[in-house]
C-alpha cells in the first residue's frame, strides 16, 4: 500500500516527466526548422551545381561543331584543289587527304552528337532538381507554420506545469533531500526519482531492502543505494 508520501513522489515524477516532455517537444521546434533550412540549401546548391555542369557541357558541345565546321571548310579546300591536279600523282595525294579529312569529320561527329546529347541530358536534369527545392520549400514553410502555431500552447503547458511541479515539491521538506533532489534533476531530468515495484528500483533494478521499504512506508524518503534515484512505492 503506497503512502501519502509516495503517492506525493509518484505524481511529481510524473509532472516532472510531462514537463521533460513538453520543453523536449518545444526545443524541437527551432532544430525542426534547422533541418528544413538545411535541405532547402542544399537543394539550391545542387542546383548551382547542376547549372554550371550545363553550362561546361554545352561550351564542350560548342567546341566540337565548331571544330566541325572547319573540318568542313577544309574538306571543300581539298575537294577544289583535287580539281586543279595537275598530275596523276598530285592527284592520288590528294584524294588521300580527301579520305583523311572525311575519317577525321566522321568521328568528330559522332563525338559531337554524343556530347550534345549528354548536355540535353544534364539540362533535363535540372527540372528534377527545381522540382526537389519547390518541395523542400513548401517543406519548409509547413514545418515554421506548425511550430510557431504549437509555440504559443506550448509555453503555456509549461508554465502551468512549473507551477504544478512547484506545488508537488512542497513533499519534499527542505534540507538534505531538498538538495539531493536539485542534484538529481540537474544529473538526470524528470528521472530523479524512481518507482520501487515489488522490491525493486525501476531505474538500475536494484533489490531494496525489507528494512528500507519498511522505512519508506513509515515516511522516509529514500535515496536508490544503487543509483541514488528518490525512491517511491508504487501499489
Ligand atoms: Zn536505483
């Protein structure tokens, strides 16, 4: 059977609890916001990125037909001198440089077609990526609209357990456990204090003692010897 002593602890470890949880709840908000900072920067870096990378493929792209067009001009050159062969011989040299330059445009084509293919690929790219900083953004602007939305209660929940744990304190008398119990909440939030179930400490799971569950039935408060949690019975 709980006394009144330990049913006092047992509802201030519970206040303390519903507190840890609401200031948890109200830190969160700011880090959520951080978060979505975070992705919609980086989602405008890749973006950044992926301009720049079409920007050098289409300028490679570029080189290539320009390369191409005077391969051309060169090829016309040749094909008109190949007319004015004056001999037989000139005009075998001339039709192997034909050849030449006719291998040399082929394959420089193929690398162009490839190269501009690769720049349509990597311009189309970018709509993804637009598409994924829209997203983030609207992510964003949800994630500030709900949490100043749940600032406001928040802060009020927790005024109003502050003063609800400041009324359930008035169980423990000042002195020696007063202060015990400002290290444990320092140490280890709402966890300062912990449940005894059928002899045990529901923290570190230590035995307790048949004198000292005696002891804490007549109005003691104690201290886990284990983990120096303040101890209450629980029915
Ligand atoms: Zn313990």
């Amino acid at each position: 059977m709980a006394t009144e002593l330990s049913r006092g602890l047992q509802k201030l470890h519970e206040l303390l609890r519903k507190l840890g949880e609401a200031e948890k709840t109200l830190s969160q908000g700011p880090r959520r916001i951080s978060v979505a900072e975070k992705a919609v920067k980086a989602a405008r870096d890749a973006i950044e990125a992926q301009k720049l990378e079409i920007k050098n493929s289409r300028k490679h792209a570029d080189e290539l037909n320009l390369k191409l067009r005077s391969k051309e001009t060169d090829l016309v050159k040749l094909t008109g001198m190949l007319n004015q062969a004056s001999s037989n011989k000139e005009y075998d040299i001339m039709k192997g440089q034909i050849q030449t330059a006719k291998g040399d445009q082929a394959s420089i084509e193929e690398i162009a077609l490839t190269a501009m293919e690769a720049a349509d690929e990597i311009a189309s790219a970018l709509k993804g990526k637009e598409a994924d900083l829209k997203q983030k953004e609207q992510h964003l602007k949800d994630v500030q609209a709900e949490v100043q939305a749940a600032e406001a209660g928040l802060k009020a929940t927790i005024a109003e357990l502050e003063a609800q744990v400041a009324q359930a304190e008035t169980v423990l008398s000042a002195g020696d456990i007063r202060n015990a119990y400002g290290r444990l909440r320092l140490a280890h939030g709402a966890e300062a204090l912990a449940a005894a179930e059928d002899s045990f400490c529901t923290s570190c799971s230590n035995k307790i003692t048949t004198q000292d569950l005696v002891r804490m039935n007549t109005g003691t408060i104690l201290l886990c010897r284990e983990c120096g949690r303040i101890l209450y019975v629980v029915d």
